[in-house]
C-alpha cells in the first residue's frame, strides 16, 4: 500500500463496495479481498466500520465519503504516531459505553460521544458500535463539529473529559 495514495485506495474500496450495497448485497463478510483486508490493518480499520459508513451513506446520504475518508485520517494518524503502526487489542463493547441520556457539562450525549471517539482513535470499537453514527451525527451537527474535528479535539485533550467540554463550548458552531 502506498502512503501517498492511501487515501484513493480508501475511495475506490469505498465505492465498489456502495456498488455491491446498493445492488443488494448487504453482507460485508464478502466484500473484501485479502488485499483489501491488508489495507484495512493499514489504516487501523476493521471490516465493519468500513461497512458502517458505506452502510448508512447508502440509507441514509451520510456520513459523506468526504468525512469517511477524513474520520480513516485521523484514525490512520493514530495509529502510526500513537501506536506506532501496532493495533490494539482491547475492545470497546457496547454496555461500557455511558448511556443515551447521559451528559456533561449540559450536553446529552458528550459522555457517550467522547467514549466511542476515543476506542475509534485507537481501534478498539466492538463492531456494533459505530463512531459517527446517527447518534453521533445529531450531536455534532447540533453544535455544528465536524466528525474529524472532534476526533482530533479528543485526541489533543488526551483523558481529560473538561478539556473537551471546553472545545466543543468553543468550537461549536450557531
């Protein structure tokens, strides 16, 4: 896999897999070739979250594949810089994250948001947890923040959940 054109890679998997969706094949398992599977550990990607995104865009018209490809940077960055090109192999299962209703500093959702975000920066969301999901979606379009912003911003703040709250009170946007 080339670095300078990883992401191109990224797109053209993306669409010929949105081809296969919207002919009706719903089943990821066969998308993949041992090359695309290969790429995928390159960028810190599982089978699923790939297909989370090509899954919604092609029900729903978002996340964009422009925020795809953004989201797989900043998780790709991750990867090589923080982890030093090594996956994780913890994982995030879906009781651990905080619920729903939950809030911080007068914003439902921010708990659950911030916990996903991290396990998506390091690779370790089980594969019925989506990081930019519909849920994530309404939150960050609420505050008008990019995914990928918000991604970076939790980055930065490391484990302080103030540090957060601070830059989304900051960022967001209305």
């Amino acid at each position: 896999m080339s670095n300078y054109t990883w992401d191109s890679t990224f797109v053209e998997l993306f669409d010929r897999c949105l081809t296969r969706y919207r002919g009706g094949d719903h089943d990821f398992n066969g998308y993949y070739t041992e090359d695309d599977l290969a790429f995928l550990r390159t960028i810190g990607y599982k089978p699923r979250e790939l297909f989370d995104f090509i899954e919604d865009f092609g029900d729903e018209g978002e996340p964009s594949l422009t925020t795809a490809v953004m989201i797989a940077s900043v998780r790709r960055d991750f990867l090589n810089v923080v982890q030093n090109g090594k996956l994780s192999k913890e994982e995030t299962t879906p009781d651990e994250l905080p619920a729903r209703d939950a809030e911080l500093g007068g914003h439902e959702w921010l708990p659950r948001i911030i916990t996903k975000a991290r396990s998506k920066l390091r690779g370790e969301l089980h594969p019925d947890i989506m990081y930019s999901c519909g849920g994530d979606r309404n939150f960050l379009r609420s505050h008008d923040l990019a995914p990928a912003d918000f991604l970076r911003a939790v980055w930065a703040a490391e484990d302080d959940d103030e540090e957060i709250l601070e830059w989304v009170n900051e960022n967001r946007g209305g």
